[in-house]
C-alpha cells in the first residue's frame, strides 16, 4: 500500500484512541517527510536502507514504510485497524447514523495539528456530508487566532478544495471569541462572508454569574451568532487537568438561544462533555435547537461525535432538533436566514 497513507491512517487512529501528542506527530511528519519524494523514490532509499537517515524517520516509521513499499498492509497499522473497529461510545448508534455533518472543527491554520486537506480527506472516510472549518479568532493569541488577512486568505483555500469535487463539503467558519463586552472577535463584514460562525467564551471563565450571563447573551444575542459552543467551559478530564464550569443563568441563556434561532452545541469532547446532562435537559425544555460538533484539532478526532451521538441520545435529544442531522441545504438556508 501507499507509505504515505499507511503513516497518516496511522496517525489517524491514534487520534481516535487520544494517544499521546508525540506519538502521534511522529507518523505525521514521517509522512510528510516522505511524500515529496514520491512512492518510487520512496521504495528505493527504503529497500537500500537510506530512508534511515532521513530526518523525521525512526525505527517504528521506517518499519511501517518498509512493509508499506513491499506490498503489505504495516502489522502497526493492521492492529489499530483491528482494534478500531470498536465503537468509541457504547450508545447512540441511531442518532450517530443519523449525523450527517459537523460545526466545529481546527486546523493547523489556529491550534489544530493537520492541514485542512487531510481534516476534509479523514471527514470524507468518515462519510461526513459536510464539515464546517472553524478556526480561532484573533483575541485567542494562544491558539494562533486568524486575523481579518489571514481569514481572508483561508477563505480561498476553502473555495479551492471544494472546487475538486469532493463527497465531503467543506464549509466556511470560524469559532469567534465572545469578548468580555459581549461582541463577536471579529469583523461583522467577515462573519457575515461565513456559513456558520460559533461563538465560545474562551477567557476569563470564573467571572461571577451576572457577568458571564451578561457577557453570554451579548454573543447569543449577536445575529451572526449560529452556534453556541462548549457554554460552560469546563474539563472533566485530559493532560489539561479538570476545570469547574463557569457560572451563569442557564434559563436565561437557554431561552435567549431558543428566541434567536442559535443552535446549543453539545460538544464530542471527552475532556469537556458540555453541557453537562442536567444543562442539556434545561436547554431541551426550553425549546432550544442543538448541534453535536467534534471540535476536532486532529483528523482522528472527527470521530468523537460518536460520544455526542451517545450523551444526546442518553438525553432523549431528538434528531430533528439537531441541526447537524439535516440537510446542507437546510442547514445553510436555516443560518443564513439569521
């Protein structure tokens, strides 16, 4: 098989299973250490031992490139395929098939770890209709938020790829900071060029209730606003250690989204599970819409939604008040009316 795509299918099933960061940015730069070369330069410096010595090429990666160029399917690679085949969640199977897209994803262009072509090409193994390439706004410096130039240019890029044709589209987006004041990090001229703009509070997250409701509502409140992301903030697990939600009014933010048409995200995240169960109940009554996103910063993690398929589903959420079960020409037509 292909070397170059025996080391990202690789990579992608350790970012399934959440391997160690390291372990899994060891195949990706094997690969696009590789890949350059092309497949019968790459088989000749492998049989002749050169590739050793390249740079990025260490004994486990070598192994899988010299099985790779010899015709067979890497053992590495047949054990992760092997053990993949389990379902990441034990639950949900009816709402996970009925998923037809996803809201929230990164790209290397911010804190995500893989070019926007290999998030699209694992999106389309994955039989995503769509998928929607949400990148940071500027406020978050440490996530390398994209400036007003560097959305821009990202927006041909976009255009680009879904030039080709392919099964998955890729749609226009941005997870936008809602500032401290309650507007959106970036220009509204941008934001209204987008097809989905997600707006999180990233900063400042132990603000005292009034605040953060306030602050909330201001996003919600925004017409651009399509998606409210990860609302409370919190980690329940992961090598960033545990964070408490914030504190709010969830009545109040929760009947805001029902009056403006803005869709609560149930994020995928096993280390945030936001909402919380309690809060999905809460949203539900109040007659909110919701959408189950990956927030992918790998192409493995596009996966995740199996565990927001199983945490609605344990929620009695039903599919048609989950935007991302519909159509792409719903769902355009549903965020574009805003």
């Amino acid at each position: 098989m292909d070397a170059v795509a025996a080391l990202n299918e690789i990579a992608f099933w350790l970012e399934r299973g959440r391997a160690a960061t390291f372990k899994v940015q060891a195949f990706r730069k094997a690969a696009a250490a590789i890949e350059p070369l092309g497949p019968d330069e790459v088989a000749l410096r492998a049989r002749t031992g050169r590739l050793k010595s390249m740079k990025g090429i260490g004994d486990r990666t070598y192994a899988v490139i010299r099985q790779a160029v010899d015709g067979f399917v890497p053992d590495y690679l047949a054990d992760l395929r092997e053990k993949g085949a389990q379902p990441l969640a034990s639950g949900g199977e009816d709402l996970r098939a009925a998923l037809r897209g996803d809201l929230h994803s990164h790209s290397e262009w911010s804190d995500g770890g893989s070019p926007i072509e290999l998030m699209v090409a694992a999106a389309e193994v994955l039989g995503r209709e769509y998928v929607a390439l949400t990148d940071h706004s500027p406020n978050l410096t440490i996530a390398n938020g994209l400036s007003a130039e560097r959305l821009l240019k990202q927006l041909d890029v976009v255009a680009g790829i879904n030039s080709n044709g392919g099964a998955t589209r890729l749609l226009t987006g941005i997870e936008v900071d809602i500032l401290e004041s309650g507007g959106l990090d970036q220009e509204p001229e941008l934001l209204d060029r987008l097809d989905i703009v997600v707006a999180s509070v990233h900063s400042k997250l132990r603000a005292d209730r009034k605040t953060m409701t306030n602050r909330m509502l201001g996003g919600i409140q925004d017409p651009q606003t399509n998606v409210l992301g990860h609302c409370t903030g919190r980690l329940v697990e992961g090598s960033r250690g545990t964070r408490p939600p914030s504190e709010f009014d969830a009545k109040e933010v929760f009947a805001a989204c029902a009056e403006h048409n803005v869709a609560v995200e149930i994020n995928s995240r096993p280390e945030r599970q936001d909402p919380p169960d309690a809060l999905i109940q809460l949203a539900l009554e109040t007659g909110c819409l919701f959408s189950i996103d990956s927030d992918a910063h790998a192409p493995g993690q596009l996966d995740f939604l199996q565990y927001g398929a199983e945490r609605a589903a344990r929620n009695d959420v039903p599919a048609e008040r989950i935007i991302t079960t519909w159509p792409v020409e719903k769902l355009l037509a549903w965020a574009g009316g805003k």
